[in-house]
C-alpha cells in the first residue's frame, strides 16, 4: 500500500464529519469486529509503520519528498488515530522518532538545511502533539537517554536526557526565530511544547 493511500484511508470522513478510523491495532480487528457487528477495519502493523517513519524521518535530504509524505503521515496518525498515540506513547525505543524530527528543527538555521515553512510547521505540530501526552514528558525526561547528539554543535550533549535535547531545540528556534523571521505560528507552537514538557524538567533538564 502506497504512502498516499496510507494518508487518504486515514484521512477520510464518515457522512456526519467524523474521521473513520481506518487504523487499528493488528489484534484489534478480524473475528472480534465482525462479533460484535462492526465494520471490518483495515489491520495496519504500527510497528512497521513506526520503524519507516523513524527511518525516514531525518536520513532523506531535508526537502525530499519522501521524507516529507511520511512526516504528513505521522502528523495525521497522531491526529485522528487514538490508537496509534497510544501505540507510540508506550515505546521504549521513541528516541528513534523524536530524534531525527529535532535534527531537522535544529538544521533550519544551517546552510541547506532549510526546511519550507509548510514541513517546518509540520514537524513543531507533531512535537507538539506528542508533548501533550504527560506519560511522553515523563519517559522522554527520566527514561530516555541520548549518549551523545554529534549535530548539535552548539555545545557537547553527553547522555542527555531525550526531553532535554527537546527543550534545548526549541529553545533555539525560539532564538533564532526572535532574531530572524519573528514568526508567530513557529514561535507559538514551540512555547507551547516547550510549556507541555515543563512539568516534568526539574527531574531531566
């Protein structure tokens, strides 16, 4: 099934406006939905879907195309598919998504590494949905460990904590929006994350 097919499924509406949740968890479907009298539901493997978008988050040029269907996927995932934010919540292994999503924030202000506003706001956007989940704040600043983050050349990160590496790039994108742009949605959506991670950085940070 195509990235485009993945993103229309899952961004179609019933007849009364509401998204039908075409993604469901593999064991979630099948004999169970047809018992009960539901309508059988597309089974889609988060986990391969979760190791692609990892994949393909931040190692593709920063405006290819490719990589850019599966951020939009992702954002639309997280919007519309309860089960998926749970699914992606409940990961040990999150640093593999956030990561290369925060490397892609941090290369704006770097030569050719220019994201287009469109992708830029994407990529806050799903920063900032993952941030509302207080169990990501929590994982992210106690049980998330980076041992080192080589593309950050603004200081050395040794064994930083994933919710601090994630305060520290907003916070300059903060800056570098302040001193450049000034761009309103960039830098309401960056406070806002970085307010939603907040709760828990005394612990982290």
């Amino acid at each position: 099934m195509s990235l485009r097919s993945l993103y229309n499924l899952n961004s179609r509406h019933s007849g009364d406006g509401a998204p039908l949740q075409v993604f469901v968890a593999a064991q979630y479907v099948g004999s169970r939905s047809k018992r009960h009298g539901e309508k059988e539901r597309w089974a889609i493997s988060f986990d391969a879907l979760f190791e692609l978008m990892g994949n393909h988050g931040a190692n593709k040029p920063t405006n290819e195309p490719r990589a850019q269907a599966f951020r939009l996927l992702l954002y639309s995932l997280l919007h519309g598919c309860p089960e998926f934010c749970e699914f992606v919540n409940a990961r040990s292994d999150l640093d593999t998504l956030v990561v290369p999503l925060l490397q892609l924030l941090h290369r704006r202000g770097q030569p050719g590494g220019e994201l287009q506003l469109p992708h830029l706001y994407t990529v806050l956007i799903i920063l900032l949905q993952l941030s509302q989940d207080s169990a990501f704040g929590e994982s992210t600043h106690t049980r998330l460990l980076i041992s080192s983050v080589n593309w950050f050349n603004e200081a050395t990160l040794l064994n930083c904590s994933l919710g601090s590496l994630m305060m520290t790039v907003l916070l300059r994108v903060i800056q570098l929006n302040l001193g450049g742009s000034r761009d309103l949605y960039l830098h309401t959506n960056s406070l806002a994350a970085l307010a939603n991670m907040s709760h828990c950085c005394k612990k982290g940070f």
